[in-house]
C-alpha cells in the first residue's frame, strides 16, 4: 500500500536496507505495491527507472463494483438502496471523513462526523441492525474485535473513518457509503471502494457529494465513476494534481 507512506518515510526504509547489507554504498531492490499509485509514484516510472508490472484482472468470478453518485439532499435514497441490500442478509460500510466533535480540534463542522452519523444510522435509519463506529481514537484491541465481528456478520452495519481504507477484507460486505466523497482524495477513494466487491455477490459504492463541489472534485468523481482500473485513476490523479517534487517530498 505505498501510497500510505510519505517520501521522507520511504526514504528510511531504504536506509534501513542499506544498513541491514553492511554498507551504505548497497542499495537493496524494493518492490512497491498499490491498488492505485499516488502521482508521484508514477512520475518516478517515468524519471526514476522504475519497472511496472501490472495485475489487470480481477480474482475469478468476482464482478466490478457498481460506483453511483449522489448529491447531499438525497441521501434518504442511498440509505434505502443499501436496506435493500441489508435485508437480503449483506453488510455495509458507511464513512466519514472525521471522527467528532470532542476528538479532533479545528475540524470543518461543516462536515458529517463519523460519531454523530452512528448514533443517527443506529437509532433512526436502521434501528434493530447491529452497527458499530470504528475510527482510529479506538483502541487497537476494539477495533480488533469489531472488525473480527463485523468479519463473522454479528455487525451488519460499521460506521468509520479511513480506518478500514485498507487490510479488512468481508465477503459479505456489498454497499459502502462515502459521505462527502469530494473531500476526499482519489486514491484514498478508490482504496475504500475495494472494500466492497470481494466475492461473486454484485457491490455498490456510493459517493455522496457536497453541492458546492469544485471543479477539481467533479473531477475525480468522474473518473472513479468511469473507471474501477486503479492505474487509470492514478492517472487521472496525476493530471489534476502534478507529480510533486521528483527528489524532493511535496507529494502534489
């Protein structure tokens, strides 16, 4: 998942091949591997000779995930469309890009917040469905345990922050709702979309936007809505954000 990691932080690990082979003047082969490169990443296969292999098939008999968007107001239709796929016994995801009011300072209250949304999908929308929150204030050995719940459908419905952006991997889980999917980066997007599609069963992602999205956001709802080819859509990244510095560490 190199798209996690910052230069400086990639940087380091290389340094710390180069010390574990007894010399600095040994530089050891790395293998970076990412559903969907981050700009700089394919600027280097460009300027930094790197070798690409690509994997463009899916794993046998699974289908492509079904990418719908939604403007804010009509979210109502979203959380039907996803009760459809509740009540046929299947699981979702619902994320939000913070976590709440008490947890993070200076955040944008402009945005839906990961514990409010809970206690309102738990209470209001889907009352008698078991939901659980995951965000990264959770303590590691609950968000363990949620997941491994969420995993053996005990939970039906996980309600969380980037967090599950990757490494979780439920067969039953059909539907994730991105709330203010324009805020989010195209990469980011793209990973929290193969949380769904895991298995034969026919996936849903909805990407619910704010109305007044920016060019630059409609943007990359386009392309995710086009295309499920990660490459593709690291392209797209490239073009509306640069390649970032080659040698340096601004990323965009």
């Amino acid at each position: 998942e190199q798209h996690r990691f910052g230069v400086a932080q990639r940087e380091s690990i290389i340094d710390k091949g180069r010390v574990s082979f007894g010399s600095t003047a040994h530089t050891p082969d790395v293998l970076m591997m990412s559903a969907t490169p981050i700009p700089q990443t394919l600027a280097l296969t460009a300027f930094g000779d790197l070798d690409v292999s690509v994997i463009k098939t899916m794993p046998q008999g699974r289908k492509p995930v079904k990418t719908l968007l939604t403007v804010m107001g009509n979210e109502k239709n979203v959380y039907e469309a996803v009760r459809k796929e509740l009540m046929a016994g299947h699981q979702a995801y619902f994320v939000y890009p913070r976590i709440g009011e008490e947890t993070e300072e200076n955040n944008d209250k402009s945005l839906k917040a990961a514990e409010e949304m809970y206690k309102f999908l738990s209470s209001q929308v889907y009352p008698g469905i078991k939901c659980a929150l995951i965000h990264g204030k959770v303590m590691e050995e609950e968000q363990k345990d949620i997941l491994d719940r969420f995993n053996k459908g005990e939970i039906r419905i996980l309600v969380a922050t980037t967090v599950v952006e990757v490494g979780v991997d439920v067969e039953n889980a059909t539907c994730i709702v991105i709330e203010h999917a324009d805020r989010f980066g195209l990469a980011e997007l793209h990973q929290l979309r193969g949380r769904v599609g895991r298995s034969s069963l026919q996936s849903f992602c909805f990407l619910i936007y704010g109305k007044n999205i920016s060019e630059v956001g409609k943007a990359r709802l386009k392309a995710l809505h086009e295309s499920t080819d990660g490459f593709y859509i690291a392209e797209q990244d490239l073009k509306l954000r640069g390649p970032g510095e080659i040698s340096g560490t601004s990323q965009s």
